[in-house]
C-alpha cells in the first residue's frame, strides 16, 4: 500500500504543464469580451450585462462606445424586464481601453467601428449588425438579436 502511495505522489511531482490540453488552457484563463456600440442606445451595456448573466464565470465582459455621450439608465431599464442586472462599471469611452488587449472584440453595428477611434488590441474581432442595416430603435427586437448572437457566440466559443 505504502508504495502505490509513493508513487501517485512521483507522478504528481513530475507533472509537466506543457502537456495541458487546450481545453485545461482555457480553464485557467478567464478570456475577455469587449461589446463596442455607437453609445446612442447603449446597446453594448446591454451585451455586456446579458453576457455577464450567463456566463461570468467563463468571461471579463467589458463594454464601450464611441460617441461623446450613451444613455446609461434606458440601456439598463430594458433589462430589467427580464431580470438581468445592469451595471455601467466596465462602460467605458473606447478611448479608456487604447491599452488594453482583450481577446473578442464584439462590435455591435457598424457606426461603432466608422468612428475613427483607435480601437484597443484583440485576439479576435466579431462584427455584428444589431441594426440590421437600419435604424435600431425597436429595443426589443435589439435586444432579442443581441441575446440570439450571445448565445451563438456562447455555442461556439465556450463548447469548443
């Protein structure tokens, strides 16, 4: 018995890291999402706190926009329907993450990335079109598309 004791506890010292498999990478590192809008509907408020709601413990979910003023309280306000807790801690001008890496870089319409900001550095950039090449002024098909793409984007990179 003693032996089989002393030899579990080899094999634990030996244990190399460079034999971690993608997935126990993955595990260790908590990957970042910035949402980037135009600000005029605070829509990546809205990404961020729905990405937040199902998946904190896999992701940093971090949103921004690039117009000089976003509105904070109606962004959050159409969450509160459904329960989901809205917070502007991680609301930024896109200016505030310029040094900033994050991993998904989720631009939300295509103003958002037509504004001429420097945008911060990414691993990889996902364009979305919540405006559907219009206008975004229904909220609520905004937000049913934003949580549609959520949870495609949950499908593909969190089961991967």
């Amino acid at each position: 018995m003693a032996q089989s004791a002393s030899v579990g506890l080899h094999a634990a010292e030996s244990f190399d890291s460079s034999t971690l498999s993608d997935h126990d990478v993955r595990l260790k590192h908590k990957p970042s999402v910035l949402f980037l809008c135009d600000g005029k509907e605070g829509y990546s408020l809205v990404a961020e706190a729905i990405l937040a709601h199902k998946a904190d413990s896999h992701f940093d979910s971090f949103s921004a926009y690039t117009s000089n003023t976003c509105d904070v309280a109606t962004a959050c306000q159409a969450l509160r329907q459904y329960n989901i807790a809205c917070s502007d801690k991680h609301f930024r001008p896109i200016e505030a993450y310029n040094c900033n890496n994050v991993d998904y870089l989720i631009a939300l319409n295509p103003a958002s990335v037509q504004s001429g900001k420097p945008l911060p550095k990414y691993e990889k950039f996902i364009p979305w079109d919540i405006t559907e090449g219009g206008e975004s002024s229904d909220r609520q098909k905004a937000i049913k598309y934003i949580n549609d793409q959520i949870n495609y984007f949950l499908s593909v990179y969190l089961y991967r």
